[in-house]
C-alpha cells in the first residue's frame, strides 16, 4: 500500500512529496520491521528518488515549475464549485 499512498498524495495535492519510513532493523526479528522505502515524488505521482529498506539520506534537485504545469493540466482548484457550499469553524466543546 506505500507505493499507492505516496504516489496518490502527490496527485492528490498537486506538489512534490517527501515519505519518510523506519529503516528495517533486520538483525533484530523480534523488533518492529518497518517497510523504509523512503522516497521523493512529483506532482505527477511519478517516483523521483527511493531508498531500500536500510539507513539513508535521500535529497535531490526538484523543478518547481512542474507543480505550475501539473495544476494547468489537471485544473482540480480553479474548477471547485465554492458557491454550493461553505466552510464553517466549530468550537471544540471538550476544550
């Protein structure tokens, strides 16, 4: 399910993500074994950069001008209908 949720919350949100996921600590069965698999995405949804399940670091250079593409093409935000509902702000009674 990792590679879906990722890849669906750069489209969903229309920008570069940045997962992040435990490392697996694999001489220890007993422990939690996390997925890693840690990873960069575009607005697209496409995989720029993953790492395997081990310690690491990923960075790269990503290309702002792609989230300005990617919401002219896919127009998501500039064709909400705001006028057939509203957004209200409720008080939290337990605070």
């Amino acid at each position: 399910h990792w590679d879906i949720l990722r890849k669906t919350r750069a489209l969903d949100n229309q920008a570069f993500f940045a997962f992040c996921s435990s490392a697996r600590p694999i001489d220890d069965e007993g422990m939690y074994q996390a997925y890693g698999h840690s990873s960069i995405v575009s607005p697209w949804g496409k995989v720029i950069l993953e790492s395997e399940h081990d310690e690491s670091i990923l960075y790269s250079d990503v290309n702002i001008s792609e989230v300005a593409e990617c919401r002219a093409q896919i127009p998501c935000y500039s064709q909400r209908r705001t006028e057939l509902y509203s957004c209200k702000i409720i008080k939290d009674s337990f605070a």
